[in-house]
C-alpha cells in the first residue's frame, strides 16, 4: 500500500506529460517574452480594452504578485495579472491578459461549463484532501464501502478538472479572436499567441489525464482484491 508498482505504472504516461507541459508553459511564456508586440500595448492596457469592447465596466484590473499567477476572480470581478503580464509589452503579456479577460466575458455572458465549474470548486478541494485518507483508512479497516467512498470522493476532483480544460480552452479561443479583431496583434504575433495560450492548455489537459489515471488506478487496485 506505501509504494504500489502498479500505481507508478498506470500513472506514468500522466505525470511524463505533466512535466514535460509544465516544461512547456515556461518555456514557451520565456520565449515569446522577448518579443514586444508592434502595437506596443501592455498586458494591463490591453486587458482593459478589451474589457471595455465587451462592455464589461466593472471588472477591475489589477497587478498580482507571483510568476504565471494570472487568474480571474469571479467573487471580486477582478482580473489579476502577475507583473510581467501586467506591465510587459511582449506576446506571452497581451497572450495572458486576454485569456483572463476572457474568463471575466464567460462570466458576464453566464457561460454555463464556468457556472458548472464554480460549483465544483469546493467538493473537488474536499475531493482532492480527503480521498487518499478515506480509501488509506478503508483499507486498513477492510471497509470496502469505505474505499468506494473515498474513490467517489476523488470522482469530485476528476469531473472538477473535466469542466475545467473546455473553460479554459474557451477562454483562449475568445482571446485570440479578440487580439486579432481588435488589431492588437498582427497574424504574425497571432501565431506566437497561440503558442503560448496552447502551452497552457496542454498543463490542464495533463492534469485532467493524471487525474483520470489516478482514478482508474483506484477502481483497478480495489475491484481486483
Ligand atoms: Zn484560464
């Protein structure tokens, strides 16, 4: 139970793809850093315009602490952008202030998967806390609806990360609409957009497969007993 080959075997293909995406996302944010976009608009300005093209005049834009913390906060309608996003001039700046800017309009347009999701924020951090000390304890007690418990307990943490990739994704594809539309980017810069917020994808999607293994690992392990 402290180390099962089968848990490493099963989970393997999830945690390679999850380093190598994270792996990804930094590098490719690094690298489309260095290159300024020629309209010369921060990733703060360009996040409010884009604000205010939607009609969005209450969501506040404000600068976060911490590298990659970018993220929209739906309780406070705030978009936080970390300070290379917020001030930087670059692909990766405008790339990441206008995803976030898209979760705010999935929100002002009450995009169902982002209700959905809001709604699974908190049995997915029980879900995530909880299971392995449920299913542990379950085994030790020879409790089998104790395992079940627990691996529906983790079941929260699987359909969390399942609506989430589709948001995520959604909020990219509005943001390169945007970019492009607007005339903030040009089709060359476009493709380094692209890039980046598609390196971001591939984090989440890692997730949603490292998670959905580690569900089948639990199912695997406890019906073959
Ligand atoms: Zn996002």
């Amino acid at each position: 139970m402290f180390f099962d080959p089968l848990y490493l075997i099963i989970i393997a293909p999830g945690l390679i793809l999850s380093l190598w995406a994270s792996h990804k996302v930094k590098s490719t944010f690094r690298e489309f850093s260095e290159m300024k976009i020629s309209k010369g608009l921060s990733g703060s300005e360009v996040a409010r315009m884009l604000l205010n093209r939607s009609g969005i005049r209450d969501v506040k834009v404000e600068p976060h602490e911490g590298v990659l913390s970018d993220h929209y906060d739906p309780r406070d309608r705030v978009v936080r952008l970390s300070p290379e996003v917020y001030q930087g001039r670059s692909i990766s700046s405008v790339g990441v202030a206008a995803h976030e800017v898209g979760h705010a309009i999935q929100d002002a347009q009450n995009y169902s998967l982002m209700g959905i999701r809001q709604n699974l924020v908190g049995p997915a951090s029980i879900g995530s806390n909880m299971s392995f000390f449920v299913i542990f304890i379950g085994f030790l007690m020879q409790a089998s609806a104790m395992i079940w418990m627990g691996i529906a307990l983790f079941s929260a943490v699987v359909l969390f990360q399942l609506v989430t990739f589709p948001v995520e994704w959604n909020a990219s594809s509005r943001a390169k609409k945007q970019l492009v539309a607007t005339g903030i980017i040009n089709s060359n810069e476009a493709a380094g957009v692209n890039k980046v917020l598609n390196a971001a994808a591939l984090t989440y999607l890692a997730a949603l497969i490292t998670s959905i293994l580690t569900l089948l690992y639990y199912i695997i392990r406890f019906t073959d007993r």
